[in-house]
C-alpha cells in the first residue's frame, strides 16, 4: 500500500526557531512533524501560510528543519542545568538557609531582532523559490490530500487562508483552547478579539476541528453556537506526555526538608498568589519547620504583586525558590522528589503538568477546575482555587504522611503521543480527499 499524502503546516515551527525553549504549542507541532515525517504509511509534504501566501517546502528543508529544531529544543541547556543545580542545593541545606534568587531576566531583544534571529537560510530561500510551484500544486485539478494546521499561527488574519476556498482537500484544525474568549481578564489586551478571529477563520475552513479536552470541545461549541458559526465535527484526542515522564527511576534521598512543586508561567491564571500567601502563612506558624515551595515557570505579564512577594518578602526568601523554565530532564529529578505537584489554575484548556506528575506517582493537587478533573480523574486531589486554609491543610496532610497520598497515583493511564497520533491517523484514513 502507498504512503498517503499529508500537508502540514509549520508556520510557528519555523517562527520559533530563534528561541531556545519551545512553548505547550511548539512542543505540539513539533511532535506532529516528528511523526508524520517518520510515518511509512504518510508521504508528508510541510508548508508555511504568512503574508506572502502559502508555500510547501521541498523534502530536504523539511528534514533541516526538523533538524535544527531538535538541535535548539532537545539539546542540553546550561541555563537549565545551572537554575537547577542552584534549586537541588538549596533543598539539600539546612533549613533557614537563604533560597537562591535567579538571574535578572536579559532585555528582551526587539520584534526585528527576535525576527532575524528565526530566519533560516535554508527555509528562506525554499520559500522564495517555491511560490510558483505552490500555487501550481495547490490549485491543480482533482483530490488533494488533508491540510493539518496544529498551532493557532496567522489564524487571526483570515485573508492569509483564503486559498482554502479554492482547495480540493480537506481541512483539520487543531484548537488548543477558547481562554482569551471565556476569560479575556486572564489574557493580554486585545487578545479576545484576536482570538475571535481564529476560530472565525477556523469554523469558515475546517472539515474537522482536533481539540485535546471534553472541556475545550464544549468551549468550542458553545462559541460556534453563539456566533452563528459553521460547526464542522469535533474530535477529542488528549496531549501526550514525553517518553522521559513515563520512565521510572529510583528515587533519589529525601530533601532535608519536604518540598512543593508548582510549574507553569508566573501569571495570574495559575493562581501563584494563592500559594504565596499560604507559605507566609506556614512560615509564620512554623518557622523552619515549614515545607519548601519551588515555583517553576518564567515570569509572564500582569502579576506584579507575585513578583513583588518573589523578590522581597523576607519571610518567604528562606522556603520559596523561583526557577525559570527548565529542560525536561533537569525538571524531572526535582519533581520526583516533591511531595506533591500543587495546581491551583483558576482555568486550564488542559493541565500536562498534572498528568506528567502523575505519571511518574508524584501525588497532584490541583483546583476543582472541568480540565483537571477530565485529566486527572480520581488520581489527585481537588480543591476550591480561593479557599487558602483547605489549601493550607493539604500541604500540611502531605508533608506528614506523603505515601497515603501517593498511593492515589496509582492506575493512572498516562496518554501518549503514540495513541494521540495513532487516533489522528485513523481520523486521516476515514476523511475523504477532497472534491
């Protein structure tokens, strides 16, 4: 049987490749270009869609580009490793001793300087060349193969898709979320109007939307509703975990004093004030004695309270430690050794953390939100993300009897990118190539 073929779009893959740590959705389009182009049973063939139009890319750029995003992404990072060995040392140390404070945050280099740095000579001149031949292939009469956009890149310039009304293939979509809809106040200005304007262009093309959540297909729907929207079929498939978070390894020497993880972007969505506030708490009942709290995460926008407290609050400088970002395999040790991962999101579109923490028999204890509760089901423990003292109780329970905790791990069915991709696969085979 021949390979069937497949278009994929890489427009943020190739946007991103002047940055060292992918984002949720980078690691997404990448997994997918990872398989597809490994994939005996798919000839894939990648494309950008920009204000040029859209473009396919030859074979060998695809390879390149693939390449030079596992060089920049999988790669060891020595910031990583460097805020990690700072985090491992102080849980090591006596208690009272002074939490490392992280680097000072470099500049962020300008819009055109950040736009230089993720051009690629190999995938400019393809592009360049390609224009022509694009328009040729794409146009051609008879059935062309699925079109699979996995990001939500340029999807707010409807006029950069339009070529879709004239393709004889269908259409898939990936829709990650509907957060700057139903919680614009979590989201920066202007961000629900874009957002509008995504899935616009979403409803107007799609044969089928792919959603990673029961919770985002119900966002989705009600919002195609109201807006009087085209409402193509809707496929729930979760996100996978890395291999890296399902692989058990033993257990490294208790810290000399218990420890908390939280990961996720410093924003106000994931609720940081919250457990500051609790630490201060602990702190002020216990003194030494109370558990440590590693905040996990870069720092993102319209938090400066919780930036505030990380920087100056004399009370926390000896329990709280921040670390940015960090490589899947410096975060793994340190979320291992945690009593628990503590996720107090006020909303999520689908919460990887919990389910990677889970995975590796780390207990989660997670706000009552629909996300957490479709990924974790009866494996981790909810809580109200305003009730501090129910909060305050938890961290209490944990650190003096963390195996009763852990024991609810237990049975958790990690989702994996090959039954992810397996579900995709089936979907692909059943859709009809076109008219």
């Amino acid at each position: 049987m021949s390979a069937a073929p497949l278009t994929l779009d890489l427009t943020r893959l190739i946007r991103r490749l002047g940055h060292s740590t992918p984002t949720g959705i980078d690691r997404v389009e990448y997994a997918y270009a990872r398989h597809f182009s490994a994939s005996p049973d798919f000839a894939l063939r990648a494309m950008t869609t920009d204000f040029l139009g859209p473009r396919l890319l030859r074979p060998q750029t695809l390879e390149h580009l693939l390449a030079r995003a596992a060089a920049a992404w999988q790669a060891p990072s020595a910031g990583s490793a460097t805020a990690a060995r700072a985090v491992r040392d102080f849980l090591a140390a006596p208690a009272g001793t002074p939490a490392p404070k992280p680097p000072a945050p470099a500049a962020r280099p300008p819009v055109w300087r950040r736009a230089l740095a993720a051009i690629d000579g190999v995938v400019l001149r393809d592009q360049l060349a390609g224009r022509g031949r694009t328009a040729a292939t794409l146009s051609a009469p008879g059935p062309q193969p699925p079109y699979l956009h996995i990001s939500h890149s340029n999807l707010d310039h409807p006029g950069r898709f339009s070529w879709l009304d004239r393709y004889r293939g269908p259409a898939i979509f990936f829709v990650h979320d509907l957060i700057p809809l139903t919680h614009p106040e979590y989201c920066g200005r202007g961000e629900d109007a874009r957002h509008a304007r995504r899935m616009e262009t979403v409803a107007r093309h799609a044969r089928l939307i792919i959603v990673n959540s029961a919770f985002t297909k119900r966002d989705m729907e009600a919002h195609l509703a109201a807006r009087g929207l085209p409402a193509p079929p809707l496929a729930t498939i979760p996100l996978g975990i890395e291999d890296a978070f399902r692989h058990t390894a033993a257990a490294a020497p208790p810290p000399a004093v218990p420890y908390f993880v939280v990961v996720g972007t410093i924003e106000p969505r994931k609720n940081h004030a919250l457990l500051l506030r609790l630490w201060r708490r602990l702190v002020a009942e216990q003194g030494g004695r109370a558990p440590r709290l590693v905040v996990i995460g870069r720092r993102g926008w319209a938090n400066e309270d919780v930036f505030a407290l990380l920087d100056g609050a004399s009370d926390l400088s000896r329990h709280v430690v921040e670390c940015g970002g960090l490589d899947d395999a410096d975060l793994l040790p340190l979320l291992r050794g945690a009593r628990a991962l503590l996720a107090p999101s006020f909303v999520e579109g689908y919460g990887l953390p919990c389910a990677e923490a889970l995975a590796l028999g780390v207990p989660v204890v997670a706000s009552g939100i629909e996300a957490h509760r479709e990924v974790c089901g009866s494996h981790a423990t909810y809580l109200a993300p305003v009730d501090e003292a129910v909060w305050a109780d938890a961290v209490m329970a944990l650190t003096a009897n963390a195996p009763a905790f852990a024991e609810r791990t237990r049975g958790f069915a990690a989702p994996t990118w090959e039954t992810h991709m397996a579900r995709v696969e089936a979907i692909l085979r059943t859709l009809p190539p076109g008219t």
